[in-house]
C-alpha cells in the first residue's frame, strides 16, 4: 500500500509518497491547480501501480485537507479518475503541527504530515457530499452572503440618519419599508422636508403605500423634519451617501428574491426530505439550508453529534478544581447551519406554543436572548434530526 498525503494550495498542490513502512518512496511532486498540473500528477500517480492503471483498488490511498475550496477541483477530478480520497478537516493537521515545539510549516512538511497520519489511520475521514447537495450547498451559502450584504448595507443608512435625521426611525414601522426608502431616494433630510409642499407629499405618501399614508403622515414628517436635532450642515455628504448606497441594498435584495425562487424551485424539484415543512418555523428556504449543511442525516448516530455539528454545543472550562459557570456555545461546526437553525427557532417560537414556552423559561432564568434562543434550537434540532432520520412528517403533540 502507498499513502499520499497532498498539501492543497491556491495555485499549487503539493504531494508525498510512503511506503507501508513510513519510507519516503520519491521527491515531492509539486503541481499546478489547473487540467495540465493535474493530468501531470495523474501521470505521478501511476509509477505506484503494477499495471499503470489507477482504481480505488490499486493500492494508492491518498489524503487531502479541506483548505478553503481549494481542494474541491482536484477532489473531483480524481474521483472521476476511479480513486478514493480522504478528504481531511484542518483542524486535524493544525492540532499534529502545534504538537511540534518548532511549529515549521512548509508545504513539504504538510504533505508528508498529512500522510504519515493517513498511513497510521488517524485521521478522520470528512463528509464529502454528494453533488446534488454540493449544488444547493454552494446556493444557498450565496444567499447568506446577500443576506449579510444587506444587512451591511441597511446599517450604513441607519449609521447616516442617525447623524442628519435620527427622528426618522420613529416615522414608520420600519425604516425599509417602500415608503420610507422612497423618501430617502428623493434625497428628501429635514431642510427640503420642512419645506416640502404639503400636497406633494401626501401625493408621494399614497402612491408608494397604495393610499395607506395620507395628509395625516405627510404633516407628522414636516413636522418631525422642522423639530429634527440632525446635523444640518451634514446633510450634503449624506445625500451623497445615500444616493450611493440605496441602489445597491435595491439590486442586492431583487438579487436575494431571485435566489430564493431558485432555491425553493430546487427544494421542490430535487429527492428532498419535504418532511422538514412540517415542523413550524421551517421554510422552503431554510429546509434547503438545513439539509445542504447536514447532507446525509444517518451519518450522525446521536442527536448530541448534530448538536455539535451546529456548533451549539456548550463549550466549558476545567482545570483542577475550577470550573468556568458561564457556559458558551462553542460554534466549531458549521455556521450555516446554525444561522439557519437559529432563524428557525425564532419563527418558530411565534407559531409553537411548547417552543415558546421553553423559549420564556429559559429568559426567566435569566438567559440573555440569544443564549435562550440557542437553547431553544437545541430542540428544534432534535425535531429536524428524528424527522429526517426516520423519514417522516413532524407530529405535534397534543
């Protein structure tokens, strides 16, 4: 048997090779991250066997870490050549380098870790999805990232009106809503509202909130711009800045609409488990989440195993006769999953009566919000596991 441990890079892998006695059989080969540097390693490949053939059963194994998503192209590529490859977790390989007092790192020296620690089978394997789940995976995890944008980008406008126009949150149910971003693309701070025509306003007002605004909220904004403690003489760098950003929370939120369309058409038309549906608080949206992140759910045989995949495990600190009373989560798993469980645990504690009342007792005991709101989605994490795991629909009790 030969072991190849391979350090992935940005634009270059690096590869060793041992023998089954820990022998280093030949010089380092280093390629290239493109279809020339992998059919060269290919060729590398191929010394090793009897036949010049390569197939899961040539007596190659080989090992990778899951560095960023570098590791994604080659992965493939050797899977479509009929070899097996374990693909490593760094964590594992950053623990063995801080085992070494020097603490050297070098390309070299992660590939031959890497495959000394596959020859002596101490590595865990991780999961590697299938392609159907890699597909919603990689969607999904774009829409987090426009979720985030948008989130960025709405915080930057509130950060500018609360400088020139800090009453205007008090204005509307929601400082984003049609009407109010509106108003603001108008450009319209506190010096051109307070002499705004009253009916042109009102005008505005009705249009963009189909007649729901009326004379009424045009005067409670006249009023609230001619009474305003913003900063006058800021209000042209923030015309400035607004006009800049709005457009872009505009197109990142259709964009962020389209890829929910995409995302739930996918849900609906892949072999999905749309037993998800059925637990309150789960949409089409965060089900296609939940399950991107989980992949194949028997993989976990308890429900402590999901937990700690989520990264909502409690984290605790011991040593000798201390231990640490404030216990934290540990969030070393994966972040989407616990951003999507998280989400569902607050809607779900507006629609299930036994999720909110675990949900109060928790802030009774004096748990700050999102520490309830954690120990709540443990919960709801043990109704997706049993869902998923046997198959079928949620049952509320009675």
């Amino acid at each position: 048997m030969i072991y190849i441990g391979i350090d992935i890079g940005k634009y270059h892998h690096e590869a060793l090779a041992l023998d089954r006695d820990g022998q280093i059989l030949s010089k380092p080969i280093r390629f290239a991250n493109s279809k020339t540097g992998f059919d060269r390693f290919n060729a590398y490949l191929k010394q090793f066997t009897v036949s010049g053939e390569l197939s899961s059963s040539c007596g190659v194994k080989l090992a990778c870490e899951a560095t960023g998503h570098y590791w994604m192209n080659l992965y493939h590529f050797l899977k479509e050549e009929g070899l097996l490859v374990i693909v490593v977790n760094p964590l594992q390989t950053q623990a063995q380098r801080k085992a070494h007092i020097r603490r050297t790192k070098t390309d070299t020296r992660d590939a031959l870790m890497v495959a000394k620690l596959l020859r002596l089978g101490e590595l865990h394997v991780s999961y590697v999805p299938e392609r159907q789940i890699f597909y919603l995976r990689e969607l999904t995890r774009f829409r987090c990232g426009l979720a985030d944008t948008v989130g960025d980008l709405k915080r930057q406008i509130i950060a500018v009106l609360d400088k020139v126009f800090p009453e205007y949150h008090t204005l509307f149910s929601d400082t984003f809503i049609k009407t109010a971003q509106a108003i603001l693309q108008r450009n319209y701070l506190p010096s051109e509202l307070a002499e705004i025509n009253l009916a042109e306003l009102t005008a505005l007002l009705k249009q963009y909130s189909r007649g729901y605004f009326k004379k009424t909220k045009a005067q409670e904004l006249i009023d609230s711009a001619k009474d305003s403690v913003g900063l006058s003489f800021l209000e042209d760098v923030a015309k400035i800045k607004l006009s800049l950003i709005l457009p872009q929370l505009q197109l990142t939120q259709e964009s962020l609409a389209k890829v929910d369309v995409q995302i739930a058409r996918i849900f609906r038309q892949g072999n999905y488990c749309r037993h998800l549906l059925t637990i309150p608080g789960i949409s089409e949206v965060l089900a296609a989440s939940i399950l991107a992140e989980l992949g194949e759910v028997r993989r976990f045989n308890t429900l402590n195993q999901v937990v700690a995949f989520a990264g909502i495990d409690p984290s605790t600190f011991q040593s000798g006769q201390f231990k640490g009373s404030i216990s934290n989560i540990s969030k070393r798993g994966s972040p989407y999953l616990r951003r999507a469980v998280y989400l569902a645990t607050i809607a779900a504690v507006r629609k299930d009566p036994e999720l909110a009342q675990y949900f109060a007792k928790k802030q009774a005991q004096g748990k700050h919000y999102t520490m309830a709101a954690m120990a709540t989605a443990r919960k709801l994490l043990a109704r997706i596991f049993v869902v998923l795991k046997e198959n079928r629909p949620y049952k509320i009790r009675p």
